[in-house]
C-alpha cells in the first residue's frame, strides 16, 4: 500500500487538511460531541451542527484553545475519524506536516508533535513548520528571497503577526484574541442596546453579513434570540454600527501591535515590507474593507490574498510538493530537541 502522506493546519473552530495522494485541500469542524462527559460519538461537522442546539447530556468541545492543543485526547479521536481510509485503518509510515503557531513554548509545540506520534495514525514521520512561514508561502511570497515581508493572521481565537525575511522569521507575536472576541463582543452590545440575547453562531452570521467597513450607512441584520423585555423569542434588526463598534475594539490592539512591531524591524527589511505591503490571512480577513482600514491605522499597504482562511494550509501543501521547500519544516527527533524525547 502506498504511504500516506498529509498537510495540517489545525485551527480553533476548522480543521484544514491536504491529502498529498489526492491532491486535495478539505476543511472539516475541529469539533467533538460528548455524552455524560465520556462518551464521543460525533466530530467533525456532524458534531458543530449541533453546537448550541445539543440537550444538556451532550456538549461540544473544541480541542484546540488559543492556538494550541488543550485536548488532546479528543483532538487524536477527531484526527483518527477524519484521516482513516476507506477500509477502517490507517496505512503504514504516514507522514505528517502540521503548520503551528510561532510564538508558543517548545512543549506547546511538542505537544502537535504527540498528537501523531503517540497515535494510533502510525505516522512515520512528523515535521512542524510556523504558521507564519506557511502563511507567507500559501500566499505566493517567495520567503528564501524575499527580504521582508509580514503577515497577519486573524483567525478564530488567535491573531498571528510574523515579520520574516529571507526564509526565517525576525520578528511574531500571538495575540491570544480572534474571531471568537469580536462575536462575544457583538452578543454583549446587542444584549446592552437592545435587551436582545443572541448566541455566538447568530452573532458570527450578523457580523458577517454587516456592512462593517462599507459605505453603505444603516444596514441592519435580522437575527433570532430572545426578546429580555418580552422574555420571548423574536426577530430584531441588528445596526451595523454595533458589529463596527464591536470590530473596530477588537482591531485596536492588533493594528497597535503591528505598528510596535514594524518598529523594531531592521530598517531593510521594513522597506521591504513597506513597498510589498502587509499580507492579511485567516477567516476575518474575509472582512470587505479590512484591508483599508488596517492601512489606514498603520500607515502601510495591507492587502488580502484570495481564500485567506487556507494560505497556512496551501503553504504546508508546498512545502510538501518543493524539494526547495521541505527544508522550511523540522522535526523535533532532530539534534537540536534531544532535550524533550
């Protein structure tokens, strides 16, 4: 049987995977449903569809918290269902690459390394490769030449900026903040202006369909909840300028992080960067208009690659397919990691 041979970006709410024998990128739930706390019987998409909706016998865990694994046991099962094969098993000698955060501890990142090697997915090899690095590359920056170049990640719990120049990173930070922040933002706005309850699925969908940066003025969102005056349920519009107050709160320390950053570049490298502008990535992204308004608070070009949410995992998939690219990704059986085994 032919090795297996597969990419990983695991993110907060979404698990990316690129399967090299099919030539394929999916994206699946990273989500788990439990019964009385021991008993998992659904993952994946099956398992988020019932997320806010499940009886109190069931809840829905995410094993990934702020960039890093929190379950592992639960993220090993959801892995195990998602990568077997056709026939029930994995096959012999699978080989791994799984894009992770930079600015996390050496066993923080051990801990991705686990995950595969002390499973039941007989992985052969397990390489890692910074998410920052995969970003760069999933968004077509040639980083071995490149003299300067950064990204912006805004994912579901997490915001990775990574400074890189000539193949290696100079400068990140993980800001333990994402998309999750500004719809518990939007959840408390709503229930302060309009004694309205909405759940964080609701508000993920009013702040993706509001018109947070556009120049359309007045939009409103029609959202399901409960109405706390009536103690009901209803339908009420939510303004779009409480998804900007909402978003523009949660950008503040993400653009002021950016700005310190670029600060303490190497002057070449922030010429670089300032020409190329700064790249956007991650599902906020996605945002129409973010891109300007991130220019407009930094004072550098920002610009947003296509599908943003998969540059990490298009990334990882090139580090796989590039001869001149695998030495990007290292394994922590190297020298340099004797220390943990």
């Amino acid at each position: 049987m032919a090795r297996s041979i597969y990419g990983l970006d695991l993110g907060t709410y979404q698990l990316k995977i690129y399967d090299k024998k099919e030539n394929r990128i999916r994206t699946v739930k990273n989500a788990v449903a439990v019964r009385n706390e021991t008993e998992i019987f659904a993952t994946g998409d099956r398992a988020y569809e019932m997320y806010e909706k499940a009886p109190g016998e069931i809840t829905i865990e995410f094993p990934m918290k702020e960039g890093v694994i929190s379950r592992i046991g639960e993220m090993q099962y959801l892995l195990e269902s998602e990568l077997k094969t056709e026939e029930g098993f994995f096959s012999r000698g699978t080989e791994y690459v799984i894009a992770v955060p930079t600015d996390v501890t050496e066993m923080e990142k051990k801990a991705f390394f686990d995950l595969l090697i002390y499973s039941s997915a007989r992985a052969k090899e397990v390489r890692i490769v910074e998410r920052g690095v995969a970003d760069a590359i999933g968004a077509g920056i040639d980083i071995k030449q490149e003299t300067g170049a950064a990204i912006v990640n805004i994912g579901g719990e997490t915001t990775d900026i990574s400074v890189l120049s000539r193949g290696g990173i100079v400068l990140n930070r993980l800001l333990k903040t994402g998309g999750a922040s500004i719809d518990r933002a939007i959840i408390t706005l709503v229930r302060r202006h309009l004694d309205f309850v909405i759940g964080r699925l609701t508000a993920e969908a009013v702040r993706i369909q509001s018109s947070v940066f556009g120049e359309e003025q007045g939009h409103a969102v029609m959202a399901a909840g409960r109405d706390l005056v009536r103690s009901r349920p209803g339908i009420k519009e939510i303004p779009d300028y409480i998804v900007r107050t909402a978003v523009k709160e949660f950008l503040k320390p993400c653009w002021e992080a950016v700005s310190l950053m670029l600060e303490q570049a190497p002057p070449d490298v922030l010429a670089a960067i300032r020409k190329r502008g700064i790249c956007l990535t991650g599902g906020i992204a996605c945002t129409k208009g973010l891109d300007r308004y991130m220019e407009e608070k930094t004072g550098i070009p920002f610009y947003t690659v296509k599908e943003p949410h998969l540059s990490a995992i298009r990334g990882v998939r090139d580090i796989l397919l590039s001869d001149d690219l695998k030495d990007l990704a290292y394994s922590m059986k190297d020298e340099n990691y004797r220390w943990m085994r």
